[in-house]
C-alpha cells in the first residue's frame, strides 16, 4: 500500500499526520520543514512505533511501519 500523502501547507496537517499514525498508516508529508517541526515529528514517530526519515532534498518527511522484531 502506498504512503497516505500530506501536504504542510494544510493547516490542520498534524492533526490529519495524528489521526493516521494511530491507525498505522505509513505517511508522507510534502513541503515538511525540519526546523519548525522536526522534533514534534520525531516524537510522534517514537509514540506510534514508526520510523521517520527526512529527504531534505525533496522537503519531505516519511513515516515507516517497523519491521516486526525477531
């Protein structure tokens, strides 16, 4: 299944970001800024056991399910 796909200049995109990583679904954000938000997406990731990658050339931001521990 492909990434749901969020675009920052939403003004309720963290609440959309919430809503879908309690469900576990895998999110992309486009237009991410690192700076103003980075910390506040870090956490979320942990919270939700997710992994969360930056791409600062495309700006965006990737959460990613974990692989199931062994």
């Amino acid at each position: 299944m492909k990434p749901l796909r969020i675009d920052c200049a939403q003004e309720n995109w963290k609440l959309l970001l919430k809503r879908n990583l309690q469900d576990q679904i895998e999110v992309t954000l486009d237009g991410f800024d690192y700076l103003a938000d980075g910390q506040f997406c870090e956490l979320l990731a942990l919270s939700h056991l997710m992994d969360f990658r930056l791409d600062v050339r495309n700006k965006t931001g990737r959460f990613t399910k974990r692989p199931p521990a062994p």
